[in-house]
C-alpha cells in the first residue's frame, strides 16, 4: 500500500517536526468541507502532458489554476485537457488569483526553489518535481518555513510508490539475500533536445536521470553515509529547440559510489550520451536497472525503476534458479506523485513519499559535484525515516 497509517508512521521517526505536520494534515481533511484539493499547476511544458490527465483521474483533487510564462501553454493545456481552470503568465498573478491549496511545481528545475519558496510564504502546500531547491540547505530551510506554516511540501520522484520497491523492500528485510554487500543503478538516454535547461548550470544527467537511482537504492537500502564521484561533460555542445546551439555547463555523465550502514557500497551511473532504444517511453524496457547483491541471492529490477516490468531473483532457495516476480505495475506511474500526496491530505493518511528522502537525494547530489572538484569522499548529514516499507 502507498499509505501508512498514523501509527505506523510515527513508528518509523520520533521527529516531532514530522508529528506537528501530520496532526496538521489531519486538521487539513477534517477541515475540507468539499472533501476537494484545490491545486494550481505552474510549468505547462512536456511534464504537465503527463500530470495534468493523471490528476484529473482523481475525485479529490480540482485542478483550478494553470501557469507558464510562456502564456500560450497555459491555454493550450487548459484547452487540449478541458481543464475550465483560470490561466496566469505568471506566480504573482496565479497567487492572486483564484484561491488554491496546493501548486505543482513542473517548471525549469532551475527556478524550483523560488517559486516553491513563494508558494509556501503564501500559505500554500508544494509538490515539486525535482529537484525542489538548488541546494540541500536551501530545500532544508523551505522545508523548515513550511513545518513554521504547518504546510506540507513534497518532492518528486515517486518511485517509492511502485509495488516492484516493496517487493523489493521485503525481500531485503527478509533475509533471503543474506548479507547485502553491493548495489548497482543505472538510467541514462541521449538527452532531451527540447529546452536548455537541462545543460545549464544547476540541470544536469544527475538531478534529471540519476536522482531516480539515487531515491530507489537509498530507499531500499538506507540513507548513505558518504559520496564519491567523478563527474565529466562528454558532449560539450548541445542543439536544443529554445536556444539553438548552446554550450553544455552541467555534467552529461556520472558515476557515484554510495557508502551505506553495514558496510554497503552502492554505485550510480548516468548520462545524456547512453543510447537506448526505447528512449523516453521504457514501457517494454527489460534492462535490469536496479541490481542487488548478497551472500545468499541477488536481485534486479526489470526496466528502470519510474517505468517498472518486475523483479528477478535468484537465492540459495532457489537453487540458483531464476523467479521472476511483482510483473504487475498495480496502477503506479512515474507522474502519480501529486495525485497521491493530494488525496493522502484529504484522507488524513501520510504517503509513502517523504521530503526528508527527497532533501537526501538532493544532499547526494551536491556532494557528488563537491566529490568531483575536490576528489575527496564527502560525508553526508541528512537522514530520513527507514525501511520505507
């Protein structure tokens, strides 16, 4: 399931930060008398085509405010979805307007954290695509005026979500695999070609490709203690669809070493120059993305881990022999992130997803660039409530 009940939840964390918000999202559903969230989605680019229908699936959520500053996607969006939303060019307008709970965040990664920061001094919940600050310190002190606010802010990915990580999940707790020693994750494409944002300082193959590794190997195997990285640009120039020919600032190619409790080392690789004959759309992707290693089995997920066909294992129970399992998606998307934590808020239940996993990943990220300019281990100080399942 991709709700924990209250009690459960509060199991996994003493942090009375985290209990003062929950008490304050079940004022929130107590509190709803239309038993309906309002959201305002700001960034009406390729992302919103996948969002936009997967909220609208949804009886509790109300998408009522649509944003760009490229005004004509805004329109075409509110048109091409028959969304009868009010449309803004702009956040300052959009907070003026007409009245909403929660925005969705799906803009250039790069302007995440002021538009998240704007929404939340407006009162307002935040779900974020990634990532949702440019810095770990920074999404720390977002998250601290939101808990100030009694507001909720999340961040994508959802890939906590899928019903592959939980079987995954309990594999590993089970003890099956015996003692886990290594772990491997990998996605990478030849990169976008319709914004520059991607290229540009702050974007990168790690916040956009390898923070979904990142999420799932720390999810199933707890926070990391450290970073090493090497970090390079293979492609120095790019031809994108906004600006043309543009010179790439950011890294299109990574590799990370992770250091977990128990002695774990894990290893992240992505970039925008792997070729991959499925591309953007991974649906029939039988690449075993995710890939865990132990003294009594190994385990691999089957396609990549926002786009999950399943699980093979093999164990000393099994005398070697290959299982194949979890092969049904059970409803999961990549994009369900919103629709989840907004009807997680109606119901008075917390979601799988949790901001401390998000900032955690974030905090990886940037010691994998200071790993790289410095060629030194960095060591990590965020954590987040685990096992997740």
């Amino acid at each position: 399931m991709n709700d924990l009940s209250r009690k459960k939840f509060l199991q996994y964390t003493a942090s009375a930060g985290v209990a003062v918000l929950f008490s304050s999202l079940e004022s929130f559903a107590m509190g709803k008398d239309d038993k309906k969230l309002k959201v305002a989605v700001i960034g009406c680019g390729s992302v919103s085509g996948s969002y936009i229908p997967k909220l609208l699936t949804s009886d509790l959520i109300e998408i009522v405010s649509l944003c760009d500053i490229k005004y004509d996607r805004a329109l075409e969006r509110n048109k091409t979805f028959n969304v009868s939303a009010k449309t803004y060019p702009n956040i300052d307008e959009m907070l003026k307007g007409e009245p909403f709970d929660m925005m969705i965040t799906l803009t250039d990664m790069q302007v995440h954290e002021g538009l998240n920061r704007k929404a939340i001094m407006a009162g307002k919940h935040v779900w974020s695509e990634k990532p949702m600050a440019n810095s770990y310190v920074v999404g720390k002190e977002l998250l601290n005026l939101a808990r100030s606010k009694k507001l909720r802010l999340w961040g994508a990915p959802a890939v906590v979500n899928s019903p592959q990580f939980e079987f995954m999940s309990k594999k590993l707790q089970s003890g099956e695999l015996g003692r886990i020693s290594s772990a491997h994750g990998q996605y990478g494409h030849t990169g976008p070609t319709w914004s520059a944002f991607f290229y540009e300082k702050g974007g990168g193959s790690m916040p956009d490709l390898g923070v979904y590794n990142m999420a799932t190997l720390t999810g199933l195997l707890g926070p990391a203690k450290s970073v090493m990285a090497m970090l390079s640009i293979v492609t120095p120039e790019r031809t994108v669809d906004d600006k043309g020919k543009i010179k790439v600032e950011a890294e299109d190619n990574a590799h990370l070493l992770l250091e977990h409790d128990n002695n774990i080392i894990s290893h992240v690789m992505c970039g925008f120059n792997f070729y991959d004959r499925f591309g953007h759309q991974a649906k029939d992707q039988k690449l075993h993305s995710i890939q865990i290693y132990g003294s009594e089995g190994n385990m691999r997920l089957i396609g990549y881990d926002w786009e999950t066909n399943g699980v093979a294992f093999d164990t000393v129970k099994t005398n070697g022999e290959e299982q194949l399992a979890c092969t049904d998606k059970g409803g999961y998307e990549w994009r369900e992130g919103a629709k989840v934590v907004g009807e997680s808020m109606l119901k008075g239940v917390e979601p799988r997803i949790n901001v401390e996993h998000a900032l955690h990943v974030l905090e990886i990220i940037e010691a994998a660039r200071r790993s790289q300019e410095t060629g030194m281990r960095i060591k990590l100080q965020s954590k987040f409530p685990w096992p997740m399942v």
